[in-house]
C-alpha cells in the first residue's frame, strides 16, 4: 500500500515518491492536482477562494487560488519541471447551500480561477469533476495520476 | 501585521452572551414544544478557520448544518457581523427535530417537515444568541433566513468558512448540549466573525469591565 497523505485546507504537497494524496469532504473548495510525468513529480493543493486580491492583511495566502497556483508551480518548477510537462486535474467547486447569498457562488467562482490561471501559466487540465451540488472526496494517485473521487450515497468515479 | 486575536477578556465576554443565550433559548425552546429542555453550551474553543472542522469531528461524517448570516445595522448603516452555525452529526439532527416534533426517532435521514423544525429551532438558538448579546451591545442586530444542508462535514462547512477566509484567521466552536425530556443531543455552534466584529467585542469588554467594577 502506497503511503497517504491528507491534505487540508489552505494546504499544498508536493511528491516525488509514489504515494496517495487525498482531501476528505471538499465542498466548495477546489483542488488542484498537478502531474510532471517525466519528472515524476506530482503535487495536490486544496483551495478556498478565487482570489487573494481583497485578502486582508496577515491572511495565509494559500486560502487563495492564485497564490496556491503559484506556490505550487514555483516549487515545482525549483525542482526540474516544466510548466509544459505538468498535466492538472482539478475536483471540487460544489454548490452545497441552494440560494443562500454569498454561499452559493463560491464553489463556481473557485472553478473558474482554477481554469484561468492554469490556463494563463500554460497548463493543460486533462481532466476535471467539477460543480454539482455534492461533497468530495479525493484520492490522487500520484504514481499512474488517477483521481478517485466518492460522494455520499455514490458509487466512486475515476478521471 | 497578523490580525488580532481575541483576548480573554473577549473571550469570557463571548462566554457570557454564550450562557445567556443558552438559558433564553431554554425557555423558548421549552415552551414551544410543552417539554422539558434545556441547553448549555460544555465548552468553547477558539481555532483557526482552517481547524474548525477537526474540532468537530472527522472529515467525512455526515453533518447537518444550519446556517445564518448576521448583519448589524447602527445610525443607517448596514454591516456583516458574523456567520452563526448549528452543526449537529446526522442522526442527531433527526432525534433532535423528532423530539421536538414529538414524534418517534428512528429514521436515518431528514424529512422536509425535519428540515423545517432544524430552522426553526436554529432561528430561536441564534435569535436568543442574538438578544443576549443585543443586552450588551448599543447596535441592532438583523438575521438572515436559515439555510440547511446536510453532507460530509469538511464540506457542508467549506463554503461558510471560505467566505470568511479573506478576513479573519480565527474561529469559535461551541459545543452544544440538548436535553430533552430527559434525552441528551451534542452538536455545535460555529461562530464566524467579519472584521466589524471587534468593534462590537470592544464595546463588550467595555460593559463588562463596568459591571465588574
């Protein structure tokens, strides 16, 4: 059995080793997984909001999608990989609450940084289970790059 | 600059408005339903936004959440205060609801009419939470409609937390303790602040250093 390591909120990991990154019950945050297949190297994060622009300050900037993407990447990249060779799938984004202002909109805003600033760095998103209205849980394979993701009352899906 | 934490003036103040809510909604609670009930809160933690869930229990149990929003408004202005949340474990939240209800446990999930007695009993939980802290504060405090949703923790709670994460690094967590008709249910009560909050706390530590006086 390959080694598991949770990852939090606000929270990233990178790999080089064979092992399974999860995050248990993501809601409205999104995760982030990154892949370097020639290098071996893989790296999971779990990301609150969109944006660190309106953070007040002394706030850990990893709550935000684009400070996380670009700590992810800056390590990454310190450690040999490409931003051309690294592959993300990215889970999460869900609608919990229904119609309750401010709640409802995070989870799809969260999608569509994730997408915008993958995509402004030059990464590709081979794969993504996103939005709905239900909780995930997620296991990122790092050795094969499999997302296993299950809901409550689901059977688990694969990407 | 790290935002400032609540000190323990703060906090005892919080503990106060905390058991003085407990025993108005007591009574409400009570007289609602014509049973016996009674609510305390056992213990209070004060975590960083991103613990508060490990506080409460593991990722993926299966939670109820009963969500409000609180704005003030003071001299024609409106402003967030803070988030309040009642998360009770799924079963929990059935024999609570069925209890007040008056009607037999045993199911294992919410029924509309369920869901509708949890946000009723979260609008006397946080409306007597609310008066309590209204006897200490000169400002007036408005709540929202309450929103339910019932999934794994981490992730019910996810978006109340995301929404305060841009602003503030610490939480509170209550435990909460129904006893009904001799029953006993724990759950939780989630206090979420926005930045006005200290103001308001500052007028608290304010009044009770009075009353101590």
């Amino acid at each position: 059995m390959p080694k598991k390591i949770s990852i939090g909120m606000a929270e990233f990991r990178i790999v080089h080793n064979p092992c399974i990154l999860e995050i248990l019950g993501l809601g409205s945050c999104i995760a982030i997984c990154l892949y370097d297949r020639k290098n071996r190297i893989a790296a999971m994060a779990h990301s609150m909001l969109p944006d660190s622009r309106n953070s007040a300050p002394g706030i850990n900037p990893l709550r935000f999608v684009d400070k996380t993407v670009d700590a992810m990447l800056s390590s990454m990249n310190a450690l040999g990989c490409k931003n051309r060779d690294i592959r993300a799938k990215i889970c999460g984004g869900a609608e919990i609450f229904h119609n309750v202002p401010k709640l409802s909109d995070i989870g799809r805003q969260n999608i569509k940084a994730v997408r915008k600033k993958l995509r402004s760095k030059g990464i590709k998103i081979i794969a993504e289970d996103v939005g709905g209205s239900e909780g995930r849980s997620i296991w990122f394979d790092t050795e094969t790059g499999d997302v296993v993701i299950s809901k409550i009352h689901k059977p688990t899906i694969t990407i | 600059m790290k935002p400032e934490k609540l000190n323990w003036l703060e906090l005892d103040a919080l503990r106060e408005i905390s058991s003085v809510g407990a025993g108005h909604a007591s009574t409400a609670l009570s007289v609602m339903t014509n049973k016996r009930v009674n609510v305390t809160f056992p213990w209070m933690k004060m975590c960083p936004l991103e613990n508060v869930t490990s506080v409460i229990g593991k990722p993926e149990r299966e939670i109820t959440n009963i969500y409000l929003h609180i704005n003030g408004r003071h001299i024609d202005k409106e402003f967030e205060i803070c988030s309040l949340i009642l998360a009770f474990p799924i079963k929990s939240a059935v024999l609570l609801a069925r209890l007040l209800q008056g009607e037999e446990p045993g199911a294992e999930e919410l029924t509309e009419m369920d869901r509708s007695t949890l946000r009723e009993i979260g609008n006397i939980m946080v409306g007597n939470y609310l008066s309590a802290m209204a006897e200490y504060l000169d400002i007036e405090l408005i709540e929202s409609v309450p929103a339910i949703a019932s999934d794994m923790l981490d992730s019910v709670m996810d978006p109340i937390l995301a929404q305060h994460a841009s602003e503030v690094e610490d939480a509170l967590v209550f435990s909460i303790k129904f006893i009904i008709e001799g029953q006993e249910i724990i759950g939780y009560f989630v206090v979420l602040f926005y930045s006005h909050m200290r103001l308001l706390l500052k007028n608290i530590k304010y009044f009770s250093e009075i009353e101590d006086a």
